[in-house]
C-alpha cells in the first residue's frame, strides 16, 4: 500500500510564499510521475505542476511564480509557491503514479488548504 502524506498548506496574505511537501511512503520501486492538482471552491481539480524524468509540465496562470521539483530519494515532490494571489486559494492535492514491485498504482493524497488574502 502506497501513501501520500502533505503538508504546508495555510494562510498567507497576497504576494506571499509558501512551500508544499508531499512524501510518498510503503512498497515503492520508484514515483514514476509526481504533481500538484488544486480545487478551488465550485470549480474542477486542475492540474498545477507535475514532474517526470522527462521533464515539468505546469499551467500557465502559474508559470514563473510556482517551482517544483522532487527529491528521488525521499519519494518526495515540492511545490514552492511565490508570489501567491486570491486566485490560487483551494485545497491542493498531491497526485502520483508509483510502480511498487507487483503493479503501478495512482494514489492521491488527502490535501492541504491554500488561502491567500487579498
């Protein structure tokens, strides 16, 4: 069984930063691909960021303001968030499909809440 645990979400005035973490535990061989979604109040889960070994895929209302990376060792994908704005207020998901020595699951954490203050 694999997990997804996260942390990082809160509240934060506009033009401000913060860091998402999300770590992957239990019977992993490897996160194949590891990201970020968002759901703000009455809308659809977006796609934020994801990151393979092929490269960063990320959408542009958050292109040149949202970094993220991962750390293979650790099965861990970080969101570092700057320059933050009303807009980006929603619960923020980690997502991940990771082979485990019998099958490749997609697992979804449980999310962190993002608020920005204008």
């Amino acid at each position: 069984q694999v997990q997804l645990v996260e942390s990082g979400g809160g509240l934060v005035q506009a033009g401000g930063s913060l860091r998402l973490s999300c770590a992957a535990s239990g019977s992993i061989f490897s996160s194949i691909v590891m990201g970020w979604y968002r759901q703000a109040p009455g809308k659809q889960r977006e796609l934020v960021a994801r990151i393979t070994s092929g490269g960063i895929t990320d959408t542009d209302s958050v292109k040149g303001r949202f970094t993220i990376s991962r750390d293979n060792a650790k099965n861990t994908v970080y969101l570092q968030m700057d320059r933050l704005k009303p807009a980006d207020t929603a619960v923020y998901y980690c997502n991940a499909f990771i082979a485990t020595p019998l099958t490749r699951v997609e697992v979804w954490g449980q999310g962190t809440l993002v608020t920005v203050s204008s």
